[in-house]
C-alpha cells in the first residue's frame, strides 16, 4: 500500500533580521498600535509598511481558500511526454522481439550452411501386425529416403518449417535455402503423402511419341474445338503423356485460331457519307434509365447525332434518325442490327423519305458493326466518368460528348487529323438513289434464285446485294484475312 502523503505544514520560523517587522505587523494587526505608529518605529514610509503587510494578507487567504479533492491533475506537457514515453515502450519491445526472431532466423539459416540441423521430421511407424524381423515391404520407398539427396533435402525442408514457425514468409524461407516457392510447396506436399522428396520434378527424358498418335491428339482437339484439357486428351489417346498432349493441344489451338482469320473478311468504308451506323446505349440516370441513340459515320469516327430519350421504340428511333439526316445529309446505306425497333413502320418510312437502303449484318454477330461497337466503349468510358446525372444534364453531356470526341482527338487512320476535320473534307455524295435502290432489287432476286434460303438468316440476299452494289461503285471494298 503506497504511503499517504502528509499535508500538515508547521509554523515559520522568523529570522532574527525580521523579528521587529513581524512584531509590528501582528501590533497593527491584533490593533495595540496604529499603521503609522509601526511605520515611524520601524523608519519605514507609511505606504512601504501598509504594502508589506497587505502582501502578507493576501498570502495567507490564498492560502485559506478551498483545494480541489484528489490528486492534482497533469498538465498536458506531462500527459504528452507520458504518451511518447509509453509508444517508445512498446516500439522497444517490437524491436527487440523482431530482433530476437531474426537471431533464431539466422542461427537456423547458419545451420542449415554447415549441416548441423538435426533431423526431427515424423517417423513412419511400423504396423503392429507386420513382423519386425521380415525386411521392409517398400524397399525402393527405405533406399530413396536413406540417400544423401533425400537426407539433405529433409535439412532444407525442416529448415524451412523452422523459419516459418518464426514468422518468416514462405519466399524468404525459400529463398534461403536456395530453392523457389514452388520447389518449396512441391517437397512439403511430398513429405505429408509420405513420400521422399525429390531435387527434380518428374521423370528422365520424355519418350518419342508416334506420327500416328500426335495425329489423333490433333484430330481430337480440332473435334471437340479446343475444348478438352491435357489430362482428357493423355486418358482418350493412349501412349501420350500429359506434357505432349498439352503441347499438342497449344500448337493445335494456334493453327485453328490462324485458320479461322485467315477466312474472315474485313470491310473497308472508303468515302464518308455513304454509310452510316445506328446503336442504342442505355444509360442510368438519377430518374431512372435513358437511352442514347448514337450516329456515327463508318468511314471516320464522326458522331453526327447522340440524342436521349426515355423509351427505345420506333417512333423515338424514327424521330432521331430523321432529325440526324435533316441535319448531316442522309447516307445511302443506314447499318442497324436487327433489334425490332430498327424496322417499325415509322422508321421504314423515314428511310423511304430520304431514300436510305437498310443494311442488316449476320444474326449475333456484333463484329458487323465494329466500328460503331469499338465507339461505344468510348461512349461508356466517357459517361461512366461522368456519373450518374439526371436527364437533361445528360442530354447536355452527351452533345459535349460528341463534339469533343469528334473535334478534339487526331487520330492516326486518319493521318493525324480529327474526325472532324476528316469529315467536312468528304466529297459531294451524287448518287443516284433511284438506280440504286433498282439495281440493289435486282441484285437480290438473282441471289435469291442462287441461294438456298432454307436456314439462312432473314435478309441475306439484300445484305449481299448492297455490298455488291457498294464494291461495284468503289464505295466498300472487303479485305479477306482480317484481324478481328
């Protein structure tokens, strides 16, 4: 129990020197004398004494008036200098542990240098019911783990279990002992099964494998289209191991993949103006969704319109498109997928007005349209940054949008002009949209009468009319061997 402290003060002792001055004082006090008498006796001014003794009064009612219970409280210099103290504390104490740790990490990574670990890994104990005096069942298992690869190995790897009960991460433990993580994870999974572990992973040189057998690997990955993985393809084809088989499957996937772009066709828009693309973009607003119905040309990345509206229909698909040719002109050919709101009666008579042919591409197969698909990301990036906003500021944003991304950026296909500058140097668009739209019907009966329309897809023959009719003008031309 802590001593209590004592608060008892005892009398002052008066020096000798002050004697008389403290006889007058308690004379003027105690009222046997008179301020100015004590003053003359002592030959001292009469303000002089009147001021001591006030200076003394005033000491003693400090001293009279009430303390605060308790112990006094710390200021807050000394509450400071206490919290530093207590965070250099215990910082010390982390220091001196890590350095600790890293005392035993050494000494076991100096051990493992001369060889003086011991080996304290689990024993396989004998079953009861094999005798002791018979020889091991698993000889070949009693060699592999007696030889001195296998000994120094066990060394490493207990090593490394030591290192990491001390807190060390697996990398540094590996690194350590000079092996990699994954040489690492391999000998502990080896040991836990009960098996030796091993400096090498896997078997002597792989043996040769038959022209006739790589052929059905071949066969069976072209059949299932690259599907199957290394381990089905060595268990269906019988005397290929599973590196083989993998690296049959990769150069298999790669010839497949320079088969199939090698038959595709790239399309090529020489002259802007002529066609023109027509997507629909949802976007979330602070009211709900809106859709952006953007035009853009498919020669130069020119958006010419990017409206918002509430419903994705035929009237609003109509209005927009009729609105996008009154202002920019109307192309010859309008490209739109096949969502129903493209061919409504109001959007066919829109076209019929300003004498636009409707070019639909292959069912579900959006790299058609690549052009106007690549531009809607930029569309999407531009909006998500943007954020969520209510529908007339992104009526407003996505004007800015079109403008700035149509007027703002050169862009290498195009010489390092905008999109912009690339369109208002197009060339007068005359055409004969009569003759066009006569000559398109009559492409497309002939390859009607050609084709077998039995599982084609609907409006083949006036997809193919139109580009003839587009290649034949000089308008498109198709580059077989595309890259998309």
């Amino acid at each position: 129990m802590a001593k209590k402290t004592k608060t008892y003060t005892s009398r002052p002792v008066v020096p000798a020197s002050l004697q008389a001055r403290y006889q007058a004082v308690l004379e003027v006090l105690s009222g046997k004398t008179t301020v100015s008498a004590a003053a003359q006796r002592l030959g001292l001014a009469r303000n002089h004494f009147q001021s001591i003794m006030n200076r003394g009064l005033a000491g003693m009612i400090e001293g009279l008036e009430p303390k605060t219970p308790g112990r006094p409280g710390k200021s807050a210099e000394e509450l400071e200098r206490a919290k530093e103290a207590e965070q250099l504390r215990r910082e010390n104490e982390r220091l001196s542990e890590r350095v600790g740790t890293i005392d035993r990490l050494l000494g076991v990574a100096s051990g493992l240098l001369r060889g003086q670990i011991k080996l304290t890994g689990r024993r396989e104990k004998a079953s009861p019911a094999a005798p002791t005096t018979s020889t091991s069942t698993s000889p070949e298992k009693d060699d592999e783990s007696s030889d001195p690869e296998s000994q120094r190995i066990r060394t490493h790897l207990e090593g490394a279990r030591t290192m990491r009960s001390l807190g060390l991460c697996a990398v540094l433990a590996a690194a350590i002992i000079g092996v990699s993580p994954a040489t690492l994870r391999r000998w502990s999974a080896r040991d836990r099964s009960g098996r030796p572990p091993r400096e090498r992973r896997g078997g002597g040189a792989e043996t040769r494998v038959s022209a006739e057998t790589s052929a059905q690997v071949v066969a069976l990955v072209r059949a299932l289209r690259g599907l199957p993985g290394a381990d089905a393809l060595r268990h269906a084809v019988p005397g290929v191991s599973r590196r083989r088989a993998a690296a049959l499957k990769r150069e298999t996937v790669t010839a497949m993949e320079r088969e199939r772009v090698a038959r595709t066709t790239r399309v090529h828009v020489a002259v802007p103006g002529v066609l023109r693309g027509f997507d629909a973009m949802h976007v979330g607003t602070t009211r709900g969704t809106r859709y952006v119905l953007v035009s853009a040309d498919a020669c130069v990345p020119q958006r010419t319109s990017a409206p918002v509206v509430v419903r994705y229909d035929g009237p609003a698909v109509a209005a927009a498109l009729d609105s996008d040719f009154a202002r920019h002109g109307a192309p010859l050919v309008l490209r739109a997928d096949r969502a129903r709101a493209h061919e409504t009666p109001d959007v066919l008579a829109v076209l019929r007005a300003h004498r636009v042919l409707l070019l639909h591409g292959p069912p579900r197969h959006p790299r058609y349209y690549g052009q106007l698909e690549r531009q809607n990301r930029e569309h999407r990036a531009w909006l998500d940054a943007a954020g969520e906003l209510d529908p007339d500021a992104l009526a407003a944003e996505c004007a800015r949008m079109a403008g700035s991304l149509s007027t703002l950026w050169p862009r290498r296909t195009l010489g390092w002009c905008t999109a912009s500058d690339a369109w208002n140097q197009r060339p007068a668009l005359v055409e004969d949209r009569a003759a066009l739209r006569e000559e398109v019907d009559d492409r497309a009966a002939r390859l009607r009468r050609h084709l077998d329309a039995r599982g084609a897809p609907a409006g083949l023959a006036e997809r193919l009319a139109i580009e003839q009719a587009l290649i034949a003008r000089g308008y498109l031309r198709l580059e077989v061997g595309g890259w998309c």
